[in-house]
C-alpha cells in the first residue's frame, strides 16, 4: 500500500505518461472551485504579468488569459505530460503571445528579475524538494510589491499518519502558519490568510504575502 500510495503522490506531483494524462484530466474537474478561488483572489487587471508555478492542466491560466486581455499569463511546470495538456487548452493565447507556458523547476525559474505584478501556485508546493529555494526564486522575479498567493489544503485537513507523522517524503503537506514562516524568510511580508467559510471547500484556502521592497 504505501508503494503505491509513494507512486500516486509521484505521479500528482509530476505527471508522466497515460496515468499522468488521466491524472491531469482528474485535476482539472477535481480543483476547479480552488483554481476559480486563487483566480479571484488575485484580482487581475488588464495589464497584469501574472507567474503560475505548477500550472498542471491549465485551467487556471485558461481562466487568467480571458481576464487580463493586455497583459501577460506565463506559468512552468516540471511534468511534460502537464506542459503537453496545458499548451493545448491555451493554443490561442499562447499563439496570440498572451500566455508562455514551460517545463521548469520551481526553483530554477527561467525568467528575469521583477518581471511579475503577481504569481500564485495551487497544490503544488507539497512536491517542492526545496520550497525556501522555489520561494526565494518566485521573490526574485517579482516586482518589489508584488502579490504571491499560495493555494493548499492545510496540513490540519490531512490528518496525521499512524505513526504521527505527516504526509509522504514525496508529498508534505503545510499550515497555514508553516507558509508564512517559509515565506517570511524568502522576503515577503504583509500576509493574509483567506479560507473559504463553506467546510465543503476545505482546500479554499490561501496564504497571501507581498514581496519587499
């Protein structure tokens, strides 16, 4: 059991093949309500330059393109199988040079400093090997101001192992207050928790942190 659960929390984490694919298609039904809720807590304006960080199948990113007409929707993700998904249902954005979606590490962004007004990442900070790393790497690109917003379900929704431990090695999940103190050392500060009072959206749930100047 714990073989397999270690090969679904992989494939979640960077989907690969027919069972990454079908995983992908799961996701984009699965995550919808916290991909609509991250949406609009960012409050996109027209010219924004916005950062996804595991953008998975693209809805997301889907759904920014069609607010932010004049600005630039750009994304990574280190799974194939999800860059292959994700530039298919964005073709006519990223045609008309409106989104740029790549194969990448969170920790290794491939874009210039203060590029971004704004980043966010849903569910994908669990599979960050070094999440101070990614962190500091989404800071830098950042404008001095900008908005990050982390979506996850919080680590006290998961519920401990039986041994008291949490998680997996390949995927551990985080409180709110855990966010905080991570993002607190990568540079940002200002934050904001925002959770979705209705308990069917347990994973409504957003860290919010500015980058300082």
């Amino acid at each position: 059991m714990r073989m397999f659960q270690k090969y679904i929390d992989g494939q979640y984490g960077r989907p690969s093949g027919l069972v990454g694919r079908w995983i992908g298609g799961k996701m984009a039904a699965q995550h919808q309500p916290e991909n609509l809720w991250t949406v609009n807590l960012l409050d996109a304006q027209p010219r924004d330059w916005i950062l996804e960080v595991g953008f998975g199948p693209g809805f997301a990113v889907q759904e920014l393109a069609r607010r932010v007409p004049a600005g630039r929707i750009a994304g990574v993700d280190f799974s194939k199988a999800m860059l292959h998904t994700a530039r298919r249902r964005n073709a006519a954005a990223i045609r008309q040079g409106r989104v740029d979606l790549r194969e990448s590490d969170a920790a290794r962004l491939p874009f210039e400093d203060a590029m971004f007004d704004k980043a966010f990442s849903i569910h994908s900070i669990y599979f960050w090997p070094d999440p101070l790393a990614a962190l500091r790497e989404i800071r830098r690109v950042l404008k001095p101001g900008g908005l990050l917003a982390l979506t996850i379900l919080p680590k006290e929704k998961w519920g401990a192992n039986s041994d008291g431990t949490w998680g997996t090695p390949e995927c551990r999940p985080y409180s709110g207050g855990d966010l905080i103190r991570l993002m607190a050392e990568a540079g940002f500060g200002d934050f904001a928790v925002r959770a979705d009072p209705q308990p069917q959206f347990a994973a409504n749930f957003t860290v919010m942190g500015y980058a300082a100047a």
